[in-house]
C-alpha cells in the first residue's frame, strides 16, 4: 500500500474517532468532567448545607445542559432529597433544594402514594370500562384549573410539613382528583350518569376517596375519528355530586358549561 493512501486511510480513521468520540462526549460526558463533578459536589454540600444529615447518592449527566448534576438524599428525612448542578468545569450552578423548603417534595410523596392506590382501583374499573387515559392525583391550590368559575381546590404547598405521615385517604377528601376517559357508544347525559354511579361505586368499593373527577366518554377509537373523537365531557366534577336524584341534569349543565368555557378559550386565540 502506497504511503500516501495509508496517510488518507489513517486521517480518515482519525477523524471518524474524533467524530464518534464527540457524539459520546455530548450524549454521556466525559470522564474528566465527571471527576470534576464528583470532587465539586462534595465541597459544595459541605459548604451549603452542612448542618443537614445528607449524602450524595450518584452523580450523573445532564444532556439538556450539556452538565453533571448531583442527586442529594438524606438518610434520615424522607422529604429531603434535591439535585446540584455543574458545568463541565464542575463549577457549581444552581440547585434545587427550595423543593425541600416550599412543601414541593412532601407534595410530590402525596401524590405518587395516591396515584398508586388510584391504579388499583382503575384496574378493576377497566373490567367493566375500556379506558386508555386513566390517573388519579392529588391537586395542589397553586396549580388547580379554574373552570368556568369553580372555586379551586387542592393542597397548599407551603402548609405541608417536611417528612409528616399524612392520611393519603384523608387528604384526598379535599384534593383528590381522578382523571378517566372511556369508550362509549352513547354519549349522552343520561348515559354518562348511569356510568358515572358504577364508576364511582368501585372507589368506594375500594374505600378510596378523590373529591373530584374528569369523566369522559369517547366514541370508539377508529382509523377515520383517532383525532378527532366525539365525547360528553364534564371536568372537575364534585364527587358530592354523584348522587343519582338529579345526576343527568347535572351532568348536563356541567357539560354546557365546560363546552362555554372551551368556545371563550378558542376566541381569546
């Protein structure tokens, strides 16, 4: 093989390492950032927060930032858990310990513990209804959605208490909301009250409270509709409510109003 060929052959060959090895660096790091990283994130808690019981459980890389990140747990407070952020140089840029201050981790417990429970009983409400978008959570005041004038309603971030062991079931009476889209072939008023009461029937059942819901009834998924379902639609709807006397009358004004609310939103486009 002639020199010059094996000059082209071996630049080449450099170049798609060089390319290759960006890529890595740019999706994963690099081992020289990361020890930066390492040592920083060790001086910084040492620094800021040294009167907390914490330990830096892994640190990691950011694609979105291009940076590291420290993830920071404490052994002895279950609420108290926050990252660190760093630039390739390891220098420190921000962190997220106001999630620990401002209710935002205890919130967080609340709400994956009653999605969890929420699973189970949606699983046994799928024997009876086919559903594809189906959820509980627990809503915080701050974030609550204001429909045509309803008062909000959820858990207020700053009156949580770091590491309490709330009742799930209790604190769900006043900020739970289930969220359940379903198939219907008859979307009406009366139809939506009749299973609404069966859907409401297995929470109980099931002994878990929510204070309100999004029910939906969709017409059958079909390759012509799939964007563009029909469905009798009412959202944040009182779990008091759900009673039988007079249900798909409510339930019917609910869906006028909530139908309102979406034409002003449209206009204000």
């Amino acid at each position: 093989m002639k020199k010059s060929v094996k000059i082209i052959l071996i630049t080449l060959l450099a170049l798609f390492l060089g390319v290759v090895l960006y890529f890595v660096c740019a999706f994963f790091g690099n081992p020289v950032s990361y020890l930066l990283a390492v040592n920083s994130a060790d001086n910084y808690i040492e620094e800021n927060y040294a009167d907390y019981d914490l330990e830096i459980e892994k640190v990691g890389y950011d694609f979105k930032s291009s940076g590291y990140y420290a993830y920071v747990v404490s052994p002895s407070s279950v609420d108290t858990h926050f990252s660190v952020y760093f630039d390739l140089l390891g220098r420190p840029l921000h962190d997220s310990f106001d999630n620990v201050t401002d209710g935002w981790n205890t919130y967080m417990r609340l709400e994956n513990e009653y999605r969890s429970l929420c699973e189970k009983v949606l699983k046994d409400a799928k024997k009876s209804f086919v559903s594809d978008i189906d959820y509980g959570e627990i809503k915080t005041f701050e974030y609550s959605d204001d429909y045509h004038g309803k008062e909000l309603y959820g858990v207020v971030l700053s009156d949580l208490k770091l590491d309490y062991e709330y009742d799930i079931k209790e604190v769900a009476k006043s900020a739970g909301h289930v969220v359940f889209y379903y198939d219907e072939t008859e979307l009406t008023a009366e139809k939506s009250a009749e299973r609404l009461l069966e859907f409401k029937t297995i929470f109980d059942e099931h002994g878990i409270p929510f204070f309100a819901i999004d029910f939906i009834a969709q017409e059958p998924k079909t390759e012509t509709n799939a964007g563009n379902r029909k469905e009798f639609a009412v959202r944040e709807f009182l779990y008091s409510d759900i009673y039988e006397e007079g249900l798909t009358e409510r339930l019917q004004s609910a869906a006028d109003d909530l139908q309102d609310y979406y034409t002003k939103e449209d206009a204000k486009k």
